[in-house]
C-alpha cells in the first residue's frame, strides 16, 4: 500500500515537474541582437534597413544595398524576419544604371493590413524621382507610383503616413535656392494621385523629417535647420491644418549645434518631443554635445513639461518615440557613449507618461573605435518588447555595413546590452565655466551661479530670434543673481555670463 502511493506522488510530482517546465517555457520571450549579410558575390557589399512593419507574426523590414549580383547599382529590398530573427528576403527592385535611395520609415502598414512604400531613385543625370509602391497584405504589388517632381530644383520626399480619407501625407525638401531649402508637404489619394504640394519658407538649410496627422485632421511636422554661417543647427516642430497652412513653428533647442530629434501623439492627443539638446557654445568645449530632452506640447502649442536627461554625450539623436498602450513611452535613438566622435551606440530610454525615467539600456553588436551601431526603426510587440532594425558599420567586418536587428523583452533586455544608472535632471547644468541654471524650466524667477568674478562681468538673455532681451551688470566678486521671468514670453532663451553660456526655458 505504501509503495503503491508513493508511486503515485512520484507521478503526480512528474506531471507536475513537467508541466511547470511547459508553463516556463512557452512563458519566456525570445530576444536577439544579430546582424546579417544578404549576399557578398565576393564583394563588400553594404546593407542597411531603416524601416520595419509588422506581418503576421513576423516582421517585415525595408532597406538598400549594392546587387553585386545584378548590376552593382543600389537596389531596394524586403525582407522577412520571423519571430526568432531568421531572415529572408521577400521582393526586390533593381533597375540597371539606378540607384534606390530608402528613407527613414520608408515603409508603413496600413490600417487595412496592405502596405505602402515611399522612397526616391535616380540615375547620376537626373533629379530624384519619387517612387511609390502598394503591396497587399501578402506584399504582392499592386500598383507603383511616380510622383510628379519638380525638374528645375531638387526636392526629396523623406516621410510618409496615411490620412484619414485612405489617402497619403508626405513630407520632405526642396530646394528655394542654392543657399536655402524649405519644407515640402505633398497630399494624395489613395492611389498616389497627387492633390496638393506646397513649401513653408524657412531659415537656412531646412527640412522635413517626419510627418503625422493629428487627431483634428491637421499635420504635425519634425523637421531640422541648419546654418553654416551662424555655426548652429537645431530642431522644429510645425503643426499645420487638414490643407498644410501653417498654424504654429516651434523652434526648439539652443542657439548651437543641437542633435535631431523624433516626436509622437500620445493617447490623449498631445504631442511629445524628444531630440539632443547642445550644451557647448561654439567656439568653446564644442567636442562636449548634448543631454536628452523630452518636451510635451500641448496641442495649441504651449509647453506642459519639459525635462533633461542623462550625462553629457558627444553626439545624441533621437531615432522614434513609440507610444505604448499605458501613455509610458520609448524614446531610442543614436549617442557616443565615449571619449570619441567615431564609436557609436543605441540606446533606448522608457519613461511613464509623466517624464519619470523607467529605464536605460545600450546596444551594439561591434565594440571598435571608430564602430557604428545605429537603430533606426522599431515596432512594439505584443509581449511589451520592442524590436528595431538598422545597421552596423564597422572595418572589422566584411562587408563593412550590415544588416542589424534587435528584439528585447518588456524591459529592454536583448542579449548584448549594457544596462545602466539613470540620470534625471530636475535643472540643465551648463558645464563649460561651472555656470548653472536654475530651476530649469523655470515660471517667475531664474537663478544663475558662475564661478566667482575676478572682475565685473555682463549677463545678457537672448531671446530664439537672438534678440537681447535683458542686461545686467555683475559686479567683481558675485557669484549669484536672480532674474525676474515674469515680463517674458514663455519659450527658450540663451543665457550668457561673461564667456560662459547655456540655455533657460520659461514656461507658464
């Protein structure tokens, strides 16, 4: 009796042992971190992909690289990656004697299932041709689009989304000058009829890099400006109506050279920001970049937070903002993580909804000096991961640039990553001449400590139009003033103490 009772535990203790391990192994999710090289044919052929949808339980990832095969021309390409990140490649287009050119985001997937493609070609006599092409759900093609471009100046579609009507918003550059380029908004139908295109005028070298459709119909425009001659560059934010007229432009960042930015629409309707805010001032500590900032808007514009985050980095931009169900949010994007202009690294960095930081994690596949590990793209999986396409570039490998993927779980883990510390600024601290401003943003009054004087300096405040808004004489041996905020707009102001300087935002 007894040995027949303890033969039946023993089998009830295995079924249980067994089912525990079933439950534990269907319970665990499958992360990665690989690259890949489609083809060589014996020639260092490079690929990257900057655009990834999903399909099924799969992925499926857009990009170029040279056929070495074919015509040794830079082809488009699609490809498949199932759920444990084996790829394969789905369709491809090359011509003989053309280039394909992919965008960031370049593929999208439509809210029937389909998908849709937007990307440039030329040949090295002629302008940049715009090229469209639908796919059913299955990625079979259904039609290709030229749309019309302008043969006198050089234009460049950069983003694409689809409307509310089942239509296509893009936007992108075109030239207004040899010294000046504004942003270009296209609209079509749903079959790549075009039914409008206009330019907004802007400053300098501009650009479209992103465009969404906000929920009251209007558009929501990322963009980026340069200047060679002033030595600055910084993002900006442009929200339009349903017909692309201009409602307001937020021109975001320092007087210097910011780092690119990324934005999104949260689920209540307002609009995050997230880009690479300068702290140098040129000509002084220029090899010491940016921080991260995060700023959320509401939709008439004005600023609901603002904060900093991070040590300082060489180089910071910000690749995508991915919303996830509970208003937390992802930013990733690209940042040197050393001593070095020339080895780069991912990073992502989720935040709840309040700007709170939940958690940083790097990624890179090779570890060199001059490396580059760059993500572009992602998609949030069902499990709370995400997974992210881009590409290495490394002189250790061959081909030099390839293909790179990453799926992490819920809480950023992909094998590979170096987890780390957090650094939440409740106030920029500018580090060139040990000047700190604060609070930062700051509503009625902004205090500013620098080193103590060693003979009476000025402090100038600078509105974004460089405008001098306020003075004030700082006497020999002060190392501390207040100013009164309270008579200015609300906005970004440069802040200036002798030869040192950083940034101010006032809100209300």
């Amino acid at each position: 009796m007894r040995s027949s009772l303890i033969h039946i535990l023993k089998k009830r203790g295995m079924l249980l042992f067994l089912l525990l391990v079933n439950l534990f192994g269907y319970s665990q999710t499958t992360t990665f971190n690989n690259t890949y090289t489609p083809f060589t044919n014996g020639v260092n052929s490079p690929f990257v992909l900057t655009s990834i949808a999903t399909f099924g339980n799969s992925y499926l990832a857009a990009g170029v690289g040279f056929d070495t095969i074919n015509n040794n021309h830079q082809s488009l390409f699609f490809y498949k990656i199932d759920s444990a990140g084996n790829i394969s490649k789905i369709r491809s287009f090359t011509r003989n004697g053309w280039n394909f050119y992919e965008n960031y985001y370049s593929l999208i997937k439509l809210k029937n299932g389909s998908y849709c493609y937007i990307g440039e070609m030329d040949t090295a006599i002629q302008n940049l041709i715009h090229l469209m092409i639908r796919f059913d759900p299955n990625m079979d093609t259904l039609w290709t689009k030229i749309i019309p471009n302008d043969t006198v100046y050089w234009e460049a579609l950069r983003n694409m989304q689809e409307t509310s009507d089942k239509g296509f918003i893009f936007t992108g550059i075109k030239e207004n000058s040899p010294c000046n380029l504004w942003v270009m908004l296209v609209k079509t139908d749903s079959m790549g009829n075009m039914q409008w295109k206009k330019t907004i005028p802007m400053p300098n070298y501009s650009g479209g890099a992103q465009i969404i459709e906000t929920p009251d119909k209007g558009f929501l425009i990322n963009g980026y400006s340069s200047s060679d001659a002033y030595k600055d560059g910084s993002p900006f934010l442009i929200k339009t109506d349903s017909a692309g007229n201009v409602i307001w432009i937020k021109n975001i960042g320092s007087n210097e050279y910011d780092g690119g930015g990324s934005m999104a629409i949260t689920h209540e309707g307002n609009y995050l920001y997230a880009y690479g805010y300068s702290t140098y001032t040129y000509p002084f500590n220029e090899f010491w970049k940016a921080r991260l900032n995060v700023i959320k808007f509401a939709p008439n514009g004005n600023i609901i937070w603002s904060r900093f985050y991070d040590s300082i980095r060489m180089v910071l931009n910000v690749g995508k903002i991915q919303i996830l169900p509970n208003n937390d949010f992802i930013v990733m994007g690209l940042n040197s993580e050393r001593d070095s202009f020339s080895f780069f690294s991912s990073f992502m960095f989720k935040f709840n909804a309040n700007g709170d930081s939940l958690w940083r994690k790097i990624y890179y596949q090779k570890d060199g000096y001059v490396d580059q590990n760059t993500l572009i793209d992602n998609v949030l999986n069902a499990d709370g991961g995400i997974t992210a396409c881009g590409w290495v570039s490394s002189d250790t490998q061959v081909p030099y640039q390839q293909i790179w993927i990453v799926k992490t779980d819920s809480n950023g883990y992909a094998p590979g990553p170096q987890n780390v510390s957090i650094i939440d600024l409740p106030y920029l601290q500018v580090v060139y001449g040990g000047m700190r401003v604060y609070p930062n943003p700051a509503t009625t009054h902004a205090t500013i400590t620098y080193p103590t004087a060693e003979k009476a300096i000025i402090l100038q405040l600078y509105n974004m139009l460089g405008q001098m808004v306020y003075e004030e004489k700082l006497s020999k041996g002060s190392s501390q003033t207040c100013i009164d905020t309270r008579a200015y707009k609300k906005g970004l102001y440069k802040v200036v103490v002798g030869e040192s300087s950083g940034s101010l935002l006032l809100t209300e």
